[in-house]
C-alpha cells in the first residue's frame, strides 16, 4: 500500500498584468508507504503554535505561517521516510489553448508527474495506491473529471490499482504537509529564494519543468 498526497502551489492565471498572477505553477506530490508519521508531523507542528496563532480545525497553511513554523515541519518532515517528486511549469510557455483550459491543464500536468511516479519505481505500488489530492475545486463534475481522467490514464498505462480522492487538508493532514513543500519548490523557481527548499531537498527524488 501507498499514499501519494498531492498539491499545488502559484495560480493557473494568464494574466501578467495583474500583480498578483505568478510567474510559475507548481505540482507537487509527496509518497510514503505509511502516513501516520506524516500525519504526527503536523498535529506536533500545530500544536506547538501559541494559542494566537492556532488556527480553525487544526489547520497549517504554509504561505500564511511563521518562518520557524515553516522550518519545524519541513525539519521533521525531512527525517520521515518519505519522497517528494514535482513539475514545475513556466506559464508564459503554457500553448494558448491549454491557457484557455485550465482543468485540462490541471489534468493534464497531474498525469505526467503520475506517470513519472510509476515510471520510476521509488515506492512498492504494485498493491493498492491512494491518491489523495488537496480539494481546489467546488464544481462536482470538475472534480468527477480529474478523478475519472486519472484513473483512466493511470490503468490503462501501468495496469495499477490506484484510488484516487479528493479531500480537504482538514480531513487529510498530510496534505497540509505537502502543502508545505510545495511552497518551498514554488518559492525557489518564483523568487529564487531556495532556503526552505533546501530544508527538504535531500527528500526530492525529482523535479521536472513543462513547455520549457
């Protein structure tokens, strides 16, 4: 059995003239064999926040952390037994047509990085895999597409058992962790800054850019 949690980090918009669309998009998904030390990481990152800073459900959101949060998760994550593999795309070389298309775009780039997950054989998934990607859409059929595209592509190319779910990172902690190193991988392509990239990166099996 194995547990690939997965999100992403920058926005899928086109238009650079608004300040905030980024100049990058990243994928990012994190593969373990046993999820409960991931889960553990996060429930002792929280609950070492000050009472202030302790957020709704027990949630930890990267972006809207403190520094030495950041570097206590990515610290501990880096100690698991874990792997983290990412494609990170330039979006001003993203063909128009899928600029115009952005569940296809999602669909798309996920299936590659899966691909690249079978491909490579980090982890034993000739048993059952679980998917678990961080809920970024409210449209039902949207999220039925991703799960139905995927799982199509997945079978009919590697013949695996793969179970593919969409959650809150409420509900699944570890995504809050992977939430986590994606930032750190965005932070590196978006800003050039690589100090919480370099927390993690002896866990990063691969990192591959698209439309380069």
């Amino acid at each position: 059995m194995a547990y690939l949690f997965l999100d992403e980090s920058g926005d899928l918009g086109f238009d650079f003239t608004k300040r905030k669309t980024s100049k990058f998009f990243v994928i990012t998904c994190l593969f373990t064999g046993n999820k409960k030390p991931i889960e553990k990481i996060v429930k002792k990152t929280h609950s070492a926040l000050s009472k202030k800073y302790k957020r709704r459900f027990g949630v930890l959101h990267c972006v809207k952390e403190k520094p030495i949060t950041r570097q206590r998760l990515l610290r501990r994550l880096v100690e698991k037994e874990c792997f983290v593999m990412s494609i990170y795309l330039n979006k001003k070389k993203v063909y128009t047509k899928l600029q115009n298309e952005k569940a296809v775009l999602y669909n798309y780039v996920t299936n590659i990085l899966l691909d690249r997950i079978y491909s490579r054989k980090i982890i034993k998934i000739n048993g059952k895999v679980y998917l678990i990607a961080s809920k970024r859409e409210t449209n039902k059929f949207l999220n039925q597409n991703f799960q139905e595209y995927l799982n199509q592509q997945v079978k009919n190319r590697h013949k695996a058992n793969i179970e593919i779910l969409i959650r809150s990172p409420h509900e699944e902690k570890a995504l809050q962790a992977v939430d986590f190193v994606s930032w750190a991988i965005f932070r590196k392509y978006e800003y050039g800054d690589e100090d919480y990239y370099n927390l993690i990166k002896s866990r990063i099996i691969e990192e591959n850019p698209l439309f380069s």
